[in-house]
C-alpha cells in the first residue's frame, strides 16, 4: 500500500506563536515578533479542545454505565459483575491470583498477558485501604479505572493523530466515532484495550514523528499486553527500515531508529522468560490458548465462520440451533472491514506508513482467527480504518452513521453485558 512519503505532522502555522506587534521609525514600518499572548490563546484553545473530547467520552461512558446499571435492575444481575463478564473474569482472577506453576492444557491464567492484570493489581491496594469492600469488588473497579482512563487517552490521541493527517473538523469526528462505535464497550469493561490502544496509537504516533526511544518504550509496553500487540514490533521495524531508506543507511542512522524495534520486543520476551522460569516452559501462553480456547490461525477461518452459521438459517430448522450472534457479527464486521480498507487505499497518501502496517496487521489477526472474528472489539482496534470513514463521512451523512453507531452500542452491550449471547 502506497502512503504518505513522510513523517506526518499536526497542521501548524510555520512561524512560531509570536505576537506582531507594529513599530514605527521616521514611517517605516516593521514588525517586531515576540512570544506573548499568542502561545498562551492557542494554549487556551488546546485546553478547550481536551475539555472537548473529554465531555464526548465520558459522555458516552455514562450512558453505558446506565445502561449496564438499568440492565441490572430489571434483570436482577449484579451491576459489576457486567462490567467484568466474559474476559474480564479471568483478568481479575489473574490480577487476584496469578499464573499457575506449571503448563496446563486448558482454559487458565496462562493464556491472558500480564500488563493489564499488573496494572489492576497495583491499583487495587489503593481501593481496598478507601473503601470497605472486598478483594473482588476493587479489582473489578480497578480495572474499569484502567480501562476508562486508557480508552479517554486512546481518544485524544485519535484526536491528535486525524488533527495532523486531516485537520481539526476531521479530527473532532474520528474522535466521536471512535467513542460511539459499538467496540467501545471494552472501555467500560475489564478489558485490556483500556491499556493496548493508547499504547498502540501513542506508538504510531510517535514514529510519524521519528522520537524512536518513545515510540520503542510504547510498542514495549503494547507487546505485554496481548498477542495482537505483537504487531507494535512490525510496525516500528517497518517504520525503521522506511526511515532509512528515505535518509540513506549509517551507522548513526541506524543506531537512531534501531531503538524502536529493539525496545519493542522487551515486553513480550519479559513475558515469555517468565513463563519459562515459573512453569517450564517460554510456550505456556500459546499452550493454553490452542488446547483450552481451541484458537489457532486459519486462512480459511472467515468461510469456516459461514458454515457453522448456515445450519441456523434452514428454514426447516430456524432457531434450532439458536442463532449465534457471535458468528453474525463476525461476518459483517468483515465486510464493514473490506469497505473501511478500501476508504484507507483511497486515503493512502494521507496517512502513513505505521497506520497502514498495524491496521494491516489486525485485519490479518481478525480474518484468520478461528474464534475471534472481525468484531467489534477488533474493529476499533483497527482504528486507522474507523478514523479513515470518518474522514470521508460529512454532514448528514456523518450525523446519521453517528446514531446508528450509539444506537449500536447501546444494544450490543446490552447483549455483552449478560448471558453468553455475544462477546465484546
């Protein structure tokens, strides 16, 4: 995929913010530049632009927590219990209890990564000593903290990264679609995306603008928190090797962005040493992933999600078996998917490099997992695809794929909430 040649940076005026301020001498004129009050109102505007974005998500995060708690109500669920449903179980198990010392064929700790349940274990000491609540009960809070205050950083980011490929409208409605996509329900649960996504787009970000060490430290970090977070080591290896071929090989080149790639593969070779010192083995993550999930890649794995759909759609045989909505949601989340990806090759020159490598790279990971298909959750982790139909969603056009995006997330998470219906 063809994309932009250079590194791409937010839209700003080329002079610095200096005020004009000017003097006459015998009456010549001239302007004499000085910083003032001009960096102080675009800090003005920066601040309003935050506050912005901020009351857009926390918006849309309240609507569904009162969701979540209306559901629990009426349907006598326990409220956090919703918001830690499917995944987040075995994240706050993790985070309660560990890892077991030995390989297990079958469904454990061992296939979830670390960074996520760490961080609500270092959190949750602090709940417990302001509240009287049990272990459970703060860790379940602790990650949607985690959570909540990931998804708010993703956002801005989202925000920052549209501001530079696009402009500031533009990057206003990325950042609006990336809130009330029906995959932003994992911000209000105990999920990991919370901690993947600002780091994945922190990473990107920070390689568009060549700081190697940062984007190094982030794509660290991002490969400890799941598998698909493995792509932040392509990504800053590609985004390298394009550097290097547009600035000519050297020696110092080389040392310069060789930092991102090398870093990044700190998190999850931590990961794995650890496995191999405290069960035996660097592959106990993937061992249970194959044998207790049954998960493995499959080329051939999106027509396998067609044929264990079709049974329930004999007539003869109509909701016998129930319909899984699982396998629905996969399929048009694939085809959402091809249309996002040919609005990315329209807007290739746009966007760069980085973007198209990861987006690349979760669509990959979607359409040949033979259990996780390209759903919601793996939708918005593709996120450069989400903020390139936003680019070109205006008007009317952009109100109305707003509403049937909230209205979505709405019903989606009420079926994610309870029940086994349909994952996040």
């Amino acid at each position: 995929m063809e994309t932009a040649s250079e590194p791409i940076k937010p839209h700003t005026s080329p002079l610095p913010p200096l005020d004009e301020v000017e003097l006459s001498d015998g009456g010549a004129a001239a302007i004499v530049r000085r910083p003032a009050r001009r960096a102080r109102r675009l800090s003005v505007a920066a601040r309003r632009e935050l506050l912005w974005i901020a009351v857009v998500y926390l918006t849309a995060r309240g609507l569904l927590l009162l969701t979540a708690y209306l559901e629990s109500s009426l349907g006598h669920h326990n409220f956090l219990g919703e918001l830690a449903h499917w995944d987040g179980l075995w994240y706050r198990q993790l985070a309660n209890h560990g890892y077991p010392n030995h390989v297990v064929q079958g469904q454990t700790t061992l296939g979830f990564f670390p960074l996520y349940p760490i961080c609500i274990w270092l959190l949750e000491p602090l709940i417990l000593a302001i509240t009287s609540h049990n272990q459970i009960w703060a860790s379940t809070v602790a990650g949607l903290l985690v959570s909540s205050a990931g998804g708010l950083v993703a956002t801005v980011l989202v925000h920052r990264l549209a501001d530079g490929w696009w402009g500031r409208a533009a990057a206003r409605r990325a950042s609006v679609m990336f809130v009330v996509f029906p995959g932003a329900v994992v911000f209000s649960m105990v999920y990991s995306e919370g901690i993947l996504l600002p780091l994945a787009i922190g990473c990107i970000y920070a390689l568009e603008r060549r700081r190697w060490l940062l984007a190094g430290v982030l794509a660290g970090f991002g490969t400890a928190v799941q598998p698909v977070g493995l792509l932040l080591g392509l990504v800053c290896l590609v985004s390298a090797l394009a550097w290097l071929r547009s600035e000519g090989v050297s020696w110092p080149a080389i040392r310069r962005c060789a930092v991102a790639p090398l870093l990044s593969a700190t998190g999850v070779l931590g990961f794995l040493s650890f496995l191999w010192a405290w069960t035996g083995s660097p592959f106990a993550n993937y061992i249970a992933q194959r044998h207790g999930w049954s998960e493995k890649t499959d080329a051939l794995a999106l027509v396998h999600l067609v044929q264990r759909m079709t049974p329930a759609l004999d007539p003869a045989h109509f909701n016998s078996p129930t319909i899984n909505l699982n396998l629905v949601v996969g399929i048009i989340g694939a085809a959402i998917l091809a249309a996002e990806l040919a609005l990315m090759w329209r807007a290739r020159r746009e966007i760069s490099l980085e973007a198209c490598v990861w987006t690349l790279g979760i669509t990959f990971f979607a359409c040949t997992s033979e259990y996780v298909p390209p759903n919601p959750r793996m939708l918005i982790t593709a996120f450069p695809a989400l903020m390139v139909a936003a680019r070109y969603a205006r008007g009317r056009a952009f109100t109305a794929l707003v509403w049937i995006n909230g209205a979505l997330l709405v019903g989606l998470s009420l079926l994610t909430f309870v029940g086994h219906t349909l994952r996040p």
